[in-house]
C-alpha cells in the first residue's frame, strides 16, 4: 500500500542545491526565500557544496556534501564532472538511505537532476525546477547551457528521470519540452518573493553616493548586465526621455559583461551627470533603490520569470518590460505596467516619457502592481503550491 502522509509535519524534503548555501544572488535569494518558508511546514533538508555566512533559518538542515574539485590543467573540464558527479552519488546515496526523505527537489533541474538520480535507485520522487538558464536557449544572445550539443543531449536524457518538471512561466512549457521533458510531468509555478523583507528605506548612502535628490526622475535597471537583458536599448532610449524629463536620471544596479560598453555608451551620448553605475547591490542599497526609484525597466530578450520584477512591483513601482516571454504573464499591460516590443527604444522611452509626465497614472500602476504582487507572487503561496505537489507525488 502507498505510504499514507497526514500530517505536513510528517513530510521530509531534500532540497538539492549545487552551490554553497545560503549565499546572496537571484536564485538564490528565490531559493532561501522557498527553503524558509516550506521550513514552516514540512522537515527541510538542504544538501549544498558548503555553508554560507548568511543567516540559515532555524528549522532547516543544512547538509555541505556535494564537491567541487577543481582540475587546472588542459582539458580537465570532463574530468572535473566525472569526479564530482561520481562522489556526489555515493555522498547522495549514502545520505538518502540515512535520512529517508519523501521527496528530493533540484534547483535547477539541470544539473541536480543529475546529482540526484541516487534517488531513483531508491524510488524516491524527484522535482525538478528549471529557472530558465538549464532549460533556456537563446543563440542571438549567447544564452542557455544548451548551446553546447554535449549538454544538451545530457539535458535530454536525464530530465526524464524527473518525476515533476516545474517550470516559473508557461511560456517556458515549450522550451521545457524541447529540452527534452515530459509534457505530461510539467507543472508551472511562479516565482515568488518574501513581501514581508519589503522594506521602508534609509539603511544606505547609496542614493547621497550617487547625487540622486529628491527632485530627480528616477529609472531603475536592477539586474545582471548581459545582453540577453538588452541594457544597451534602455540606454539608446534615455536620450529622449533625457530631452523631455530634464530632471530624469537613470540607474544600472548590476554588474555584467556589458558594463564596458554602457559606460561607453554614456560618454558618447554626453549622459556622464544622467546615468549611474553602482554596481552590485543587495540588502539595504538594494532596498533603497526599489524605494526611490519612480519606475523599473527591463527590456529583457529572454527569461524565466525574473524576480527583480516582481520585487519592484512590491514596492509600489510600475514596471516596463519587453511584450515576450514571461512578462505578459507578470504584467497586465496599461494596469500594472507597460509592455513594449523587443530592440525598440523608440517605444522604450514613449512609455518611460508618458509615465514620467502622468503622476496619477503612474501612481494608481504602482498601487494595482503591489497589490497584484500579494495576490499571486507571495513566498508562501508558492511554498503552499509546491507541498500540494509533494502530496500529489506521496500519495
């Protein structure tokens, strides 16, 4: 008979994550964001490459036994992957038959659904999530690890050992299935964001640093700086809008392989006192920045379901993204936000100027974005959609 689950508490999850954890990023501050809100209902085990000096939740289990071995010399690359996926099974293995959990989760599904076949040897259900790179391909950009023929054949072969496939949008179903997943085993759920870590402000100098005042428009870019991103057609719309909103002043929050060219950019377009590089940002100067900026843009070519996104529309800021991918499902265009066509700055920096210039209607976004932000992007929300999941799976 199957095993009968009546309680969550009962619930064990292995959480697979191939990195050190708890540690500051996007994923990963997705990933502790979930970790810590499922800690809440089930028994959470996380089994990372090692432990992080970020604060790690009191009811999780943090487990540092996955390698890293690192060959330097020409063409160890493969060897590496050997070595490491070899120790990691046994380490795996060993670790499942002593803990017994009900479900083993990856993030992302590739390549922890490698990591993580011991469990099928073991009949214990693996999920699998694809945050978008693992699954992703974009060959304009240069984006997705299945550019390369050899780990995509990899990808295809082992997702099927996945028992669920969850993916952050419908949009990425059919990149899912054309990386070789079972339509049948996809699931989609969003992303999701801990509102209440949204926080008030003024923990940082940031905005005194870069000569950002009150009186200043501010546009704000907080993401990686790679082209599949497009920073560079934020950048070739800001001189219009610099022309109309003389007060404007526009924000990269990043760093990136396209730093170079933007400084360049701006020096070019003489935009030196308009348009500021900070780099980096996490905690309070990333706090800071979501709080005082008016607007948030990312005119993105390719994503997952980006969680700079929905962070800007908690606290209050209408978002103008490229009309592809997941954006129409986060943004309810001329509601929430404005979505644009792809490589287009003329339309880019229309819908910058017309927010820019209408303070009720920008305001009124901003109110629908947050409240929209609670309703379907919450942290616990998905946590809640993920247990159901797991029961499904259990039972």
């Amino acid at each position: 008979m199957p095993k009968k689950i009546l309680i969550n508490e009962d619930i064990k999850i292995c959480v697979v994550f191939p990195n050190i954890f708890p540690i500051i990023g996007g994923l990963e501050n997705l990933v502790y964001d979930f970790i810590n809100s499922l800690s809440d209902k089930v028994q959470v085990q996380v089994v990372c490459t090692g432990i992080g000096d970020i604060y790690i939740p009191p009811k999780v289990k943090v487990y540092p036994i996955l390698k890293q071995f690192r060959f330097k010399f020409p063409g160890s690359k493969y060897l590496c992957f050997l070595v490491n996926i070899t120790f990691d099974w046994l380490y795996l293995y060993k670790f499942l038959r002593e803990h017994k959990p009900e479900i083993v989760h990856t993030f992302p599904a590739f390549p922890g659904c490698i990591i993580s076949l011991p469990a099928k040897l073991l009949d214990i259900p693996i999920v699998g999530t694809s945050m978008g790179a693992d699954i992703q391909i974009n060959q304009e950009v240069g984006y997705g690890i299945r550019r390369n023929k050899i780990v995509s054949k990899l990808v295809k072969m082992t997702l099927k050992y996945l028992s669920i496939h969850t993916v952050t949008s419908n949009d990425m179903i059919r990149e899912a299935i054309d990386a070789g997943s079972d339509r049948s085993k996809i699931r989609v759920i969003y992303n999701g964001i801990n509102i209440d870590k949204i926080r008030s402000g003024g923990g940082s100098d940031i905005l005194q640093k870069n000569n950002i005042s009150k009186d200043n428009f501010v546009i704000l870019y907080l993401s990686r700086l790679h082209p599949k991103k497009c920073p560079q057609d934020l950048l070739k719309a800001f001189p219009m809008v610099a022309n109309k909103v003389p007060n404007a002043k526009l924000i990269f929050a990043g760093d990136g392989e396209e730093l170079p060219i933007l400084k360049k950019m701006v020096s070019e377009f003489n935009l030196e006192d308009k348009v500021v590089f900070t780099g980096f940002v996490s905690g309070d100067k990333k706090s800071d920045l979501l709080n005082r900026c008016d607007i948030f843009v990312l005119p993105s070519l390719v994503e997952g379901h980006p969680v700079a996104t929905i962070e800007a529309m908690a606290y209050g800021k209408p978002v103008i993204a490229t009309n592809l991918g997941p954006f129409p499902e986060i943004i309810k265009d001329g509601v929430t936000g404005v979505l644009v066509p792809p490589h287009s700055p003329d339309d880019l920096s229309n819908a910058i100027i017309e927010l820019a210039i209408n303070d009720k209607k920008r305001k009124e976004m901003g109110e629908k974005a947050r409240r929209d932000v609670e309703t379907r992007f919450d942290i616990n929300k998905v946590s809640n959609d993920y247990l159901n999941i797991y029961k499904e799976l259990i039972e």
